[in-house]
C-alpha cells in the first residue's frame, strides 16, 4: 500500500497525470522498481531480508501487476502486453474507493447512534 500511496497522493498530477503506459512497459518498470531478482538474492544469497521481507516485496509487485492489468484499456491488436493503463483511471478509482468507504463508514456510526442529527443533514 506504501507504494500506491506514494502515487496518488506526493505529487499524482505532476507526475502520472493524464499519462499512461503499456502493460509490457509497466512490468519492466516494476522489474526495476520491485528489484525482484535482488530481493531474492538478498533472501537465499546474502541473507539480508527474512522471508517475511521478500514476501512484501513480491506481494506488492503482483498487486501493482494485477491492477494495473484490470485498470487497462484493451489495444484493438488484442496483445494484452499492449493494453494501455491509464493511470487517470487508477487514481479516480482509488479516489471512488476512498469517498465510497468514507460514506459508508458515517452511515455505519449514524444507524448505531455514534452520530448525531447535526452531521447527518451534511
């Protein structure tokens, strides 16, 4: 989640807004970023990282490959390695995401009584 964090909320604008990579470009990408092949060779070789660090790691690098897979607009060829993923998608999905649980988390504390009338007229 650090890694989404860093994102859509230092800078989106500058950075990714109204950008957009291919899904192949992104995986090279996330190759470098994630250091797969340093993790694991920090993990069997060196020993610097537990399994618990390493799992992270990997952990964060298929997320950010699976959403980004499911936040991509198709290319007509049909080479999913082609399809686009907008970044402006990802970001007003996670900003959708954010408001949806925020609503639903007030509507939560106003049915158990936790809030009065006053906030619930806003």
């Amino acid at each position: 989640m650090a890694t989404f964090a860093k994102i859509f909320y230092i800078n989106f604008k500058e950075k990714f807004g109204g950008k957009g990579m291919t899904l192949i470009e992104l995986m090279q990408m996330h190759r470098k970023i994630f250091s797969l092949i340093e993790n694991l060779h920090d993990l069997c070789c060196r020993g610097t990282k537990d399994y618990k660090e390493a799992l992270a790691n990997v952990q964060d690098y298929n997320m950010t490959k699976i959403l980004t897979r499911k936040c991509s607009v198709p290319d007509r060829s049909g080479d999913i390695k082609l399809n686009t993923c907008d970044f402006n998608i990802l970001y007003y999905c996670q900003m959708d995401i954010e408001l949806y649980n925020y609503v639903d988390s007030l509507l939560h504390e106003y049915r158990a009584g936790k809030l009065s009338d006053g906030y619930a007229k806003y």
